[in-house]
C-alpha cells in the first residue's frame, strides 16, 4: 500500500512569483542590449513620464510599452512592479544600440510596428488601444498574443509577446546603469542586495537581510576605470574630461 506524502501539495505559481524567478536568472545572464495610461501610475507619475524625454518612442507608443510592463509584472500588496522599476524606459533606450546593431534591428525595427499592431488588435477586439483598456481586457489581449492566436504581428504574435517578456525582465531586474531597476526595487524583489564591495559583518549572518543596494556596477572606479577618471577630474576641475 503506497504511503502518504508527507509533503504539502504544492502551491500553484502566481504570474508575479514566475517573473520574480525568471527575474533572478535575467539579472544574472542578461546582458543589456546596450544599454500612460495605466491604474497603479498617479496622476503626477504620469505628469513626469509625459516630460521625460524618449529616445526612440513616441508618447502614444511609450503609453503602450508602459500598459505591457505594468500588466506583465505588476504591482500589487507584496510591492512594485515592472512599471514602477520604470522597464519602460529601459526599453526606449535599449531600442537605440540594438537598431544599430546588424543582429537586433531587424527585432527593433519590428517592435514599433507591432506597437501598433498591438493597438489595432486592442480597438478591433474590445474597442480602444491597448492603453486605454482596463486590466481585465489587457490582461486577456497579452494572453491572445502569448497563446499565438492574434493576428497582424511580425513575425507574429508569440514572437513579439516573448521579445517584450524579455525586454521587461532586464528592465525590471538589470543594472540601473541602463534606465530600468529605478531605485533598486527589481533588485529588492528578488531579494539581491545590490553591488557591494564590502559587507559589513552585521550582513554576513545567514538569517540576515543584508541592506538593499541601489547602485550601479558603474558607479564603482574599480568596475569601471572611464567613469572613475571622469568623476575625479570633474571634482578638481569642475568639468568633465572628453576623450
């Protein structure tokens, strides 16, 4: 007669706790590309992304990139998301080096036209861009997208749904050095302490949450010897060295 399980069935995963784990390998093996419409952004929130200046996108196509992040890993009572680890920004900044570069503009290009794609599915389906739909309709538009099944995209709706998954997970988990992990809450939710040269011995205890980090490798002299120089000479002279 087979015996019981001792252990607890397990719990099915949330989509927050998948990105989380997915999170810890991409911030580990990504390598950035070189690097507002929302509910969970306020109203002053928005006010400031409407300022910020965009590399590559435009305002009706940065709102959409930040309506995908916030509903690909949002917030909720166990703390922020991707929007709020600003994945958006990443993203229109990332989308600069990868144009120029011979293996990943094709990808680029692609991007801002599925944008758009994503909209004209979202106004054919349920009535407006995929910005101004509640979370419910979004939720389900990624889904149809994820399982394949919408149509106009290139090379299609699969492919486009993973690039944007992944340019999320760098932006959300990925070093701050390239516009993403805003504050460090990507690194708070995977629970990585952050760049640190030196740990104290008041966070080398095993059952010790170390400080959070918020740092970029860049903002270390021995990571990066270029913007050490430039930060020295800036402090004696008050200007920046030009190579």
């Amino acid at each position: 007669m087979p015996q019981e399980s001792s252990h607890e069935p397990r719990r099915p995963l949330s989509r927050r706790e998948l990105f989380k784990r997915a999170g810890i390998v991409a911030a580990v093996t990504a390598t950035p590309s070189a690097v507002l419409v929302n509910d969970g952004i306020s109203q002053s929130d928005a006010a400031a992304l409407a300022r910020e200046a965009l590399e590559t996108l435009t305002r009706a196509e940065a709102a959409t990139v930040a309506a995908i992040v916030a509903r690909l890993l949002p917030a909720d009572a166990n703390g922020p998301g991707a929007l709020e680890a600003r994945a958006d920004r990443y993203i229109d900044r990332a989308l600069v080096p990868m144009r120029a570069h011979p293996l990943f503009a094709s990808d680029a290009n692609a991007f801002t036209g599925n944008l758009a794609a994503l909209d004209a599915y979202a106004k054919a389906t349920h009535g407006a861009v995929f910005a101004a739909l509640d979370a419910t309709r979004q939720d389900i538009a990624l889904t149809t997208l994820e399982a394949n099944t919408a149509r106009g995209f290139v090379p299609d709706s699969r492919t486009f749904f993973n690039f944007v998954r992944n340019l999320t997970l760098q932006g959300t988990f990925g070093d701050p050095y390239y516009g993403g992990n805003a504050n460090g809450v990507g690194w708070q939710m995977i629970g990585f302490p952050g760049i640190k040269l030196e740990v104290p011995a008041s966070e080398q205890g095993i059952n010790v949450t170390p400080k959070p980090g918020k740092k970029s490798t860049y903002d270390f002299d021995y990571f990066n010897p270029y913007m050490g120089a430039k930060k020295t000479a800036k402090g004696k002279g008050g200007k920046h060295v030009h190579h």
